[in-house]
C-alpha cells in the first residue's frame, strides 16, 4: 500500500534542483571527498543525528572516541556515539530494501540501550512534546505489516527515490516501529536509500542542517501528522537536501591528487584493463605527463600491473585491489 502523498510544484522544483546539482558534483568529481574530509563529515553526522536526541557529547569528544582516546562524559552518550560509529562504518553493508538489514542497524545503533535492540515493538507508545501526547502510534501488533508494506513501497513503487527517501523517513517517524532510536533510524535509512540515488549521500552531513532547524523540523513532522499525508515532510527534506548539496559546491574545493584519482577511477571504471588515453577520459583537466606520472606512481604501489610497452601499454587493476 502506497503511503499518501502529493507531488506538488515544489517537490518537482526541488527534484529538479538537486539533479542539476548533483550533475555539477559529479563533473567536480565532489561525490568522492577525501579521506580527512569523509572523517569530518561523518563526525558532524552522528554528532547532529545524536544532538537532536539529546546527546550531550561535542564534536571533539566524539572525534576523541573515534581515535579511542578516554572521554570523561556519561556512559548512555558514550555508548551512543560508540553505537553510531559502528553503524555508520557499516553503512554499505546494509540493503536499503531490506526489512531485516533495517532491524540488524537498530540492533547496532541502540545495543545496550534498550531491551531488545533490533525487535520492532509490541507495545503500544505515545510521543510526547512536554507533557501532551503528540502522537499516538499505531499499536504493537500492527508494526511488522506496516514495515512490510512501507518496504514494499520503497522497492516497488515508480515515484523517484529522493521522493521515496524522504516519505520512508517520515513514515519510520510515524509508525515509531521501535521503543526508542526511530528518529535516528529514519535519518540514517534515508541517507541508505539516497546511496542508492548518488555516491554522495554517503558522506553528506544532512543531518546538519536538520539540527539547525531542529524546531522546524519537528514542527513539519507535526504538521504532516495533522495533514494525514508526508507532503509537507517531503518538501522540507528536499530543501535539506538540495541546501547541503549547494553548500558541498560551495565550500568543498578539491584539489584531487594522483591517489584521488586512480581511488576514483577505481570506482568508475567498467574495463578489465585501459590504457593512458582511456584514463585522461575521465580526468580531462589534467595534461598527459600528470597522468604518466599518476599511473606510474600507481604501478609502482603495486596499485596496477603494467602490460607492454610505449603505445600498447595498458594498465590492469590487481585483484586485490
């Protein structure tokens, strides 16, 4: 059953903002950052997806306790962090379609937090705001149909999976399939599924953006919820989306090296082996003598094998790369 919603002018304004930034990144080679800077922006990830529910911990501390370096703060925000940067080193091992990769995250992500990390609950749950219930969620022995039919959509349905990204996130939220964590777990799931969509999603901290707007961000959650339909959720995170794609154009100014490079080509090649023309292809703004001497640094890494010689050199990867 497909979750309702409406495509309006500015959902397709948004779409179509964030293709035509995501063209640029790729031409920009920006969808790949370097390694400091994937550090970085995973750090500011699970510190802003943590933040919002109240973790107390600061950017230093949890860059602290990913060098496993000793943290004097309490042991539940210890444990988050140490939780979350499991679950987001795991990240590509997860299947964004998959109802049971979803509970083995949560079993990750809230070990030694709650009872029965990676159950889907079996009680009924309110969401407070204060002291007024906001949210009553659907009851227990309902939860399991509703991740089935919530899976089924993001696997079958025809609308784009940025859409579908966002409505996933949204009904995560809604459902509440889990005692605690579901907030955390909706905003790590939608950037499992935009992984699918772009290379860049890996490492684009939205999660951000969504802190600084914190207030909005539930208030739009509410609003949905009042609505009966993630509309106004879907316009929200699409402007999230497209906002932190323009501030990684903005900011990001990569000067690749030889290594970026050949880690890049890695990534996007489809030959068995490729010669020194077939290279420069893909990195046009770079002379024959930079990547010369590219490729030779790569062979001499033990990177590449080198097949004959002057005009019929080509290049193999090895197999353990």
């Amino acid at each position: 059953m497909r979750p309702p919603y409406q495509i309006t002018t500015q959902i397709l304004q948004s779409v179509a903002s964030i293709s035509e930034k995501i063209g640029e990144i790729n031409s920009a080679y920006l969808y790949r950052p370097p390694t400091e800077l994937r550090k970085k922006n995973r750090i500011k990830t699970i510190h802003s997806s943590l933040e919002i529910e109240g973790n107390s911990l600061s950017i230093d501390q949890i860059t602290a306790i990913l060098e496993k370096k000793r943290v004097i703060a309490p042991q539940k925000d210890i444990l988050e962090v140490k939780n979350a940067i499991l679950v987001y080193n795991e990240i590509n091992d997860f299947k964004p379609f998959s109802l049971t990769s979803f509970c083995k995250a949560h079993e990750i992500l809230m070990q030694g937090l709650v009872d029965n990390p990676g159950k889907t609950r079996t009680k009924p749950v309110g969401i407070l705001k204060g002291s007024i219930v906001e949210h009553v969620a659907h009851p227990g022995h309902m939860v399991r149909s509703l991740l089935k039919d919530l899976f089924d959509y993001l696997k079958k349905d025809k609308d784009l999976l940025l859409i579908k990204s966002c409505v996933f996130h949204y009904e995560t939220e809604f459902i509440h399939p889990f005692m605690d964590g579901n907030g955390r777990m909706g905003r790590l799931w939608q950037t499992i599924i935009l992984k699918e969509y772009s290379p860049v999603f890996e490492f684009l901290p939205l999660e951000t953006l969504i802190k600084e707007r914190q207030s909005e961000y539930y208030n739009v959650l509410g609003q949905s919820d009042k609505q009966g339909n993630s509309t106004s959720f879907i316009e929200y995170m699409l402007q999230i989306i497209d906002e932190s794609l323009e501030e990684l154009l903005t900011t990001q100014n990569v000067n690749l090296i030889g290594s970026d490079r050949i880690k890049l080509f890695k990534e996007i090649s489809v030959s068995s082996s490729f010669s020194r023309q077939e290279y420069m292809r893909h990195f046009k703004d770079i002379s024959s003598a930079t990547a010369s001497r590219d490729l030779k640094e790569a062979v001499d890494n033990g990177f590449f094998e080198k097949i004959g010689n002057n005009r019929m050199t080509r290049y193999k990867f090895k197999k353990q790369y």
